[in-house]
C-alpha cells in the first residue's frame, strides 16, 4: 500500500509541474517537483521502498521532458544515492538540515542537467542564463523544500492511519 501512496503523490506532483505550473509566470523557474520526493523517500524510507518508485517515475519524466532519454532517471538515482550518503554523516531529524539537503539535490540536479547540455551541443554559451536560473531554484528549493518534505511525510503518516482503520474494520 505504501507503493500506492508514492505512486499517487507523483502522479499529482507531475501533473502539477506539466499542467498548471506553466500557466503562472511564478512558476517558470521552478525546481523539478519530483527532487524533493526523491529526497524524502531517501531520508525516511528504505531502499526496497524507494528505488522502484524512483526508477519508475524517472522513466516517466524521461518520456514526458523531450530531452535525452535517461537523463531524469539519472538525476533521481544520483540524488538518491547521494541523498543516502549524505544521511550516513548528518541527523536526519534535525529541521534545520532539511532546506540544506533539498538545496544540495537542486544543485546536483542542476549540474547534472547543465553537464549534458554541455556534453550535447559543446561550445554553447549559457553560462550567465544558467546561473540565473539555478540561483532562482535555490531559493524557491530553500522555502519550499522542507514544507515540501515536511507534507509528504505528514501526508504518508495520515496515509497509514487511514488504512489502519479501514483494515481493522474490515477485521
């Protein structure tokens, strides 16, 4: 069940992101919506949790971008991955960290995007542009990461106790 909980909160979170976002000019420098939940599921769930939901939802945004094949399923392991260890050295219940670590996944997810253009079309001149860019990610990633994280995790914990009561019920 828990699978249908992350299967559910992506799903909204990619119609959200391809759906309403690019209607309000807020939005146009927005961080991917899924780093954060790729976050989440590697601080507070186990791998077997989290690398199918990972895996498949990064072939989803791979089919959904227009861009190379692979490069969101890439981005989502190497943050996962990089997530995991991170976890290895700090607390993870400590608050203060959180908008730390989702800021370090857009970087990561930024450098990862900003190196395959490179690698793709040599010679490109976006530096200034991508900076900018990034540095409006950053700080959208330092407000909204942790409400972000702090919601999925709420939502995850209502998620257990509503199926707890429909299955004792049923008991």
């Amino acid at each position: 069940m828990t699978y249908c909980f992350h299967v559910g909160i992506c799903l909204c979170l990619v119609l959200f992101q391809t759906t309403v976002m690019p209607y309000f000019h807020l939005f146009d420098r927005f961080y991917d919506l899924l780093s954060p939940f790729v976050i989440y599921l590697s601080l507070f769930h186990s791998p077997r949790q989290s690398i199918p939901v990972i895996l498949f939802f990064g072939f989803v945004m791979d089919s959904l971008s227009g861009g190379p094949f692979g490069l969101y399923l890439t981005t989502y392991i190497w943050l996962f991955i990089g997530t995991r260890w991170i976890i290895t050295y700090l607390h993870v219940g400590d608050n203060f960290l959180l908008p730390f670590v989702v800021v370090a996944g857009v970087l990561l997810q930024n450098c990862v995007f900003i190196g395959t253009i490179a690698m793709f079309e040599p010679g490109t001149q976006f530096l200034s542009e991508a900076v900018s860019i990034v540095t409006i990610q950053v700080l959208w990633a330092i407000f909204t990461g942790p409400i972000l994280l702090m919601f999925f995790n709420y939502s995850h914990g209502k998620w257990n106790r509503w199926l707890e009561k429909v299955f004792v019920k049923e008991s």
